[in-house]
C-alpha cells in the first residue's frame, strides 16, 4: 500500500512540468495551476444586464468570479504539450428559456490568444449538435481576475426545461499553438464535465466546472 503511493505520486510529480512566469501544467497541460502570487490588480465582473435572468451561472462575486490560479488547459496540438485539450461543462436549466448571452471565464498562457466558445445540444453524455458559437481573443493573462468574455446571441436560443446542454471551449485550426485556460469556478462547483483529447468528446464523469454563465429570458 505504501509502495502504491509512492509511485503514484512520482507519477503525479513526473507530469507536472514548470511553465513560465510561475504557471505549472499538469497531466500534459489538462490542468494548469499558477504558483507564484496572482496579480494584484483585480477587475471586478461587469454586471449582468438588469433586463436579463440567470438561466445557468457557477460564477461568484464580481471580485471572485472565477478562480484566478486554477482551471482546465484549452491546448492547440502545437500548444507545447503532449496532447491538445478542448473541454466542455454541462448545464441543465430548471425551466423553459431563451438564451440571449453567454459569459465565461477564460484565460490567456502563450501562443495565439483566441478560443472558440459553442453551444450545444446533449449526444449520450457528452457534446453533440452545435446550436452557437463565439470567438474570443485578447484574453486576460492566466492569473489575472476577473474579466469574462461576453458573447450575445440575436434572436436568442430556445433551451428546453430539464434537458442537458454543455459549453464548450476549444481551438481552432487557424490558431494550433493556442494555450488558453478555462478557469475553474471559484467555489468549486462540480457537474458533468467533458474533454477531447484529439479524437472525439469523452465524458470524464463529475469535475469541477469552468467558470460560466447562461443568461436570457
């Protein structure tokens, strides 16, 4: 039994590789981690529009909107990194309503500072039909706080009571060396999470989410 541990945490040491400026990756870059103190200067989350209901939100307070210093690696395959990475959370609203916004805490590490943010429809357990997407660039650095990325929808989109959706979050073939990081939500809310690692979604079961939320009406 003590055996096992060692090696386990020799193999957890193994894969965790230091980064610059004090950003560590783990696991091949499936979770990064900051060591050094986060900026000191926080930005606290615009409000939501008054006009607008939360349908979905893990976020916590404007100063504390997403955790600084923890979330999920958003990797290109040229990102530096034994694999690439896109991950996905999933929500389910507790009645009818029309998605008219989305915010997300996402963060920016090196290469292109882009990510595509979609929408979509549930397939078995992991994200299947898209039903919107977003590109976002000029992302805040990774340990920084706390700047979402807004992302409106005209028209809105039509999300049924009790049915399953997931954001997603991913590179795209224009930007392969992207190395972003969907921020975990700062309370450590878990939920159905996702991830595709270059060959197609996998339900990983329940993790810590990253940090987002639906808004509409």
């Amino acid at each position: 039994m003590i055996l096992a541990a060692i090696l386990m945490a020799a193999c957890c040491f193994a894969q965790a590789q230091s980064n610059r400026d004090g950003v560590v990756t783990l696991n091949g870059g499936r979770k990064t981690v900051l060591i050094k103190p986060q900026a000191s200067r926080v930005v606290p989350a615009a409000p939501a529009p008054s006009n607008l209901i939360t349908i979905y939100s893990n976020l916590s307070t404007s100063d504390h909107a997403y955790n600084a210093i923890s979330g999920a690696g958003i990797l290109g395959p040229d990102a530096g990194q034994p694999w690439p990475q896109w991950a996905a959370s999933a929500f389910t609203p507790t009645a009818d309503h029309t998605m008219k916004e989305v915010e997300v805490g996402v963060t920016y590490v090196s290469g292109a500072n882009e990510v595509v943010v979609t929408l979509n429809a549930d397939a078995g357990g992991v994200p299947g039909q898209l039903l919107h997407g977003w590109r976002f660039s000029n992302l805040p650095v990774f340990g920084s706080c706390c700047t979402l990325q807004t992302g409106f929808v005209d028209g809105g989109i039509p999300l049924k009571k009790n049915q399953k959706y997931w954001l997603t979050l991913w590179t795209s073939p224009q930007t392969p060396d992207t190395y972003a990081v969907w921020n975990d939500n700062y309370n450590g809310w878990q939920g159905s999470w996702a991830n595709d690692l270059g060959s197609g979604w996998l339900n990983e079961g329940i993790q810590t989410l990253g940090a987002f939320a639906i808004l509409g009406q």
